[in-house]
C-alpha cells in the first residue's frame, strides 16, 4: 500500500493521475496547505521542503518502507516500480524524462508564478504580471510545437511527462492562455482530460479545496511562515 500525502493542486494531481494510471493500490491522507498542515513535523520527516506531495511506500526497494518528497521523483519511482509509463527503451525514457524535466524546471514554477501575479498578489504589480503571462504563453508554445509533431510530449506513447504537464494546464485561462492560439496543446489536452483514470485522479481530494479567503491561509501560502526554518 502507499500512502500519498497531498492536496489537490497540480503538483498533487500529477501523483494522483499516475497511480489511477498505473493501478498500484493507495491512500490519500490530505495534507491542507491552507491551515498549514505542511509544517507538521510529521509531515516534515517525509517532506522536508514542506511541499505536497510526498508519498510512503511500505514495499520499496529491498521490500523495505521508503518515503519520497517532490512529485517529478515520485513519478519516476512509481514508473519504475509499475514498470508503466516511461518508455520501453532507453531513447523512450530519456525523451520522457526531458519533458517531465521540462515541466519541472519551467512550465509549473512559471505558470506557477503567473497564477500567482494575476490572481493572488494583494496590488497588481504590471512588470510581474507582464513578465510571468508572457512566459506562459511562450512556454504554451514549446509544448504546441511539440504537439504538432507527436501526439504526446515525449513521442509516440502517453508517459509521465504528460500527466507532469497536464494539471498545470487545467488553469489556463487564470494563466492568461488562450486556447486557440495553441490548437495542437489544445487538442492534446482534451485528449487527457478525456482519459478515465484522470477523471478519477482530479476529484481527488477534491471535496476539501476551499477559496482562498482567510489571512491564515495566505500567510500559510505565501507569508512569512513560508519563510521561517522548520524542522521535523
């Protein structure tokens, strides 16, 4: 069994997917990021970086327990130990793994920022909120290129990378996107969100999502106790 510690965020539906994907028996023990629940110190000793998701698996390597914290290297793990989902070959794999590195490096933490700056900065400042729509849009554009010579990211086969990307792009429009100026991610995207095992994965948890409304919340997000040394 493995239990998944998570939100329903992007970062959370990429594990999310991946295990309804590749069928691997879980449980979901929500972490709320709203309260603060990433602070723990329980959640500390499997998520140092305090962030969703982080997973424990009670049959890791050597039949021993493991845990992992960042949602690229569990998706890596899970691949492994499902043998699904990152390429049959060693071409394949590393295709696939450019791509999730892609997402990683570039269109979460970027998107990410332009979420940020468009929908929950307290004074819009027009420098940033030009800076981080533009790279979304650029960034859409890596992908549509991409998508106009294969049908998924990495190539010929659905892979991680493309559950990596895909909750990311569930908030377009609060990304400044428009979808017409991309048709290729477009028709890509419709495809996934098509698939069952991703309808299932994105109501994951998703009972428990609130607005984000209270200064609590905000300080827990984006405040100062994002800032302040925790230890486990």
């Amino acid at each position: 069994m493995i239990d998944v510690y998570s939100w329903p965020t992007p970062n959370g539906h990429k594990v999310h997917i991946m295990l309804e994907e590749c069928g691997l028996p879980y449980r979901v023990f929500p972490v709320d990021i709203g309260a603060g629940d990433q602070f723990k110190p329980e959640f500390l000793a499997i998520s140092p970086n305090n962030k969703i998701p982080a997973i424990v698996d009670s049959d890791g390597p050597d039949n021993k327990p493991i845990s992992l914290f960042e949602s690229g290297a569990i998706l890596v793990y899970l691949a492994g130990k499902s043998g699904q989902f990152l390429g049959d070959t060693d071409r394949e794999k590393y295709q696939t793994l450019q791509w999730l590195m892609f997402q990683m490096g570039g269109f979460g933490p970027m998107l990410g920022q332009a979420h940020h700056f468009r929908i929950y900065a307290p004074e819009k400042i027009q420098y940033a909120y030009d800076r981080y729509t533009n790279e979304a849009r650029r960034l859409y554009g890596v992908i549509d290129t991409q998508l106009s010579r294969t049908p998924y990211l990495a190539g010929e086969q659905y892979t991680i990378a493309d559950m990596a990307v895909f909750p990311w792009a569930r908030s377009a429009a609060n990304q400044g996107i428009n979808w017409e100026e991309f048709p290729h991610a477009k028709r890509w995207f419709d495809e996934i969100a098509a698939r069952p095992a991703v309808q299932r994965a994105v109501q994951v948890l998703a009972d428990y999502r609130k607005p984000l409304t209270t200064d609590t919340a905000r300080d827990a997000l984006f405040g100062n106790s994002q800032y302040q040394r925790k230890t486990a």
